[in-house]
C-alpha cells in the first residue's frame, strides 16, 4: 500500500471506531465505502477487511458499556443464537455475489441507514424520543430471535456489523432506551463479528478475484488493511462509547447522516 492508502484508512479507522462507540454500530458504513470506492479495491476485500474491525472495534465499546451497566444481558442472549446463525448464511450468500452487485446492494443499504437516522432526528422534536423507550420493555424470545436472525443476515451479507439495523430493531420493537439498545447491539456485535470476519476471510481465499486498485483479493491484504484501520478504531471505539452517555446523540447523528448521504451517492452512482 502507499503511504497515502495507509493516512487514509488511518482516519478512517479513527471516524469508523468513534462512530461505532457512539452509535453502536460496526463502522462498516464508513470503511467499506472508503475501501471500495476511495481505494478502488474490491468489494469482497473491503468487506473481509471491514468485518475484521468490527471485531476488534465491538470490544472495547462493549467493556465501556458494562461498566456502565447499560447492557440487556436477557435481550443479548435471545438475540445471539439467531444471529450467528444467520451471519454464517449471509457471507456464504456474498461470495456467490458479483462485487458489482453487492455494491448496489450495500448502496440500497445506506439509503436506509440515511432514512432510520433522518426518522431518528426528526423524532428528536419529540420530548425524549431519541433517549427514552417508546413503553414497557418487551424482549421475548421470538422477537429477540427475528431481531437477531435479521442482524445476522444482514451483517453477513452486506459485511456491516449489524448496529445501524440492530439499535433502530431493538429500539422500536422491544421498547429499549436508546442507549440500552446501543449497548445491546455492541455486546451481540462481540460474538457475531468474529464468526462473520472468519467465515470472510475462508470464502476470501476462493474467489479468485484479479487485483483491484493495487490490492489483491486475499485473506493476507485484507488483514493487513483491517491491521491499519484498527490501529486509530480500537480507542476511538472507546472514546464513542464513553461519549454516548455524555454526548447529546443527536448532533452525532447529523453529521453521521451527512456521511450517510455521501456514501450512499459513491456506491450507487461512482
């Protein structure tokens, strides 16, 4: 890699980590467009790298959270048997996928991470309804299990973390507090992501995709790059999380929209 590749997935590691302790998300959004369209590498090296932070990314948010005490242990646990599952199903279906194909598909993504986030900034009108619960918790095992498979699914197809559907599920349909929600999705987050990352990195080696942008498509770059974005996302990640229950989350939300709105434009259009 160049030494301009490597300052860029440097700060992109460190917005990747402070958003994805801040929101609870895995950083994906931010990482693999910059992978993909900013480096020109291949979708499934951008996935394979970006699932790989999410590993080392979902750690520290989670430790931050528990000691916090904001974590839903009982909400977690029914949702992780369905998300594991589905995450393995999710990246078997991405390597039958053209990188061509998966781009459009993670572009229709981000189109609805930029519509739950604008939902979520003009609830905020609403007196608490971006901090508080919409009512009673309800967290049984169906609806945890659906959450969970839906999360899984998705992490492992899109090679996202799952957090930017994961808090707006867990928030609307088990009635968690924002920040409950967010510390739901980071501990689920610690136990899919490794799972997602190695079956990623098997189905890597298979491929046989010719080199993009001066990047190989193999499970050795792809470590490589995660190495360099982790490096800035690890305390970043811890930073988000302890700014989560200082930070008013709305003004992160703007600009996360924004960010959003731009990825979304690259992936879709180029």
């Amino acid at each position: 890699m160049t030494s301009f590749a490597v300052a860029i997935l440097i700060v992109t590691g460190l917005v990747a980590g402070l958003l994805a302790g801040l929101l609870g998300i895995g950083g994906s959004v931010v990482m693999i467009p910059v992978i993909n369209v900013g480096l020109g590498a291949d979708y499934h090296l951008a996935q394979a790298a970006a699932m790989c932070v999410n590993v080392v990314v979902a750690v520290p948010a989670f430790i931050k959270h528990y000691k916090k005490r904001a974590i839903r242990f009982d909400v977690a646990g029914r949702m992780l048997p369905g998300a594991l599952v589905a995450i393995v199903f999710g990246v078997m279906l991405s390597d039958r996928l053209p990188s061509d194909v998966l781009e459009r598909v993670f572009g229709v993504f981000l189109l609805y991470a930029v519509f739950i986030n604008a939902r979520k900034l003009m609830d905020h009108r609403k007196a608490g309804a971006i901090e508080e619960g919409d009512g009673p918790t309800h967290a049984d095992w169906v609806r945890c299990t659906l959450i969970g498979v839906t999360v899984g699914g998705a992490a492992g197809l899109l090679g996202i973390g799952g957090g930017v559907i994961a808090v707006a599920l867990i928030h609307r349909f088990c009635h968690l507090p924002l920040r409950n929600s967010v510390a739901v999705s980071s501990t689920v987050m610690c136990l899919t992501a490794p799972v997602g990352a190695a079956r990623k990195l098997i189905g890597l080696e298979a491929l046989h995709h010719p080199p993009q942008g001066g990047l190989p498509v193999d499970a050795p770059t792809a470590l490589l790059v995660a190495a360099v974005l982790a490096s800035t996302a690890i305390a970043a990640s811890y930073a988000g999380a302890h700014l989560t229950h200082k930070l008013p989350v709305v003004y992160v939300r703007v600009v996360f929209t924004v960010l959003l709105v731009v990825a979304c434009v690259k992936m879709l259009v180029g």
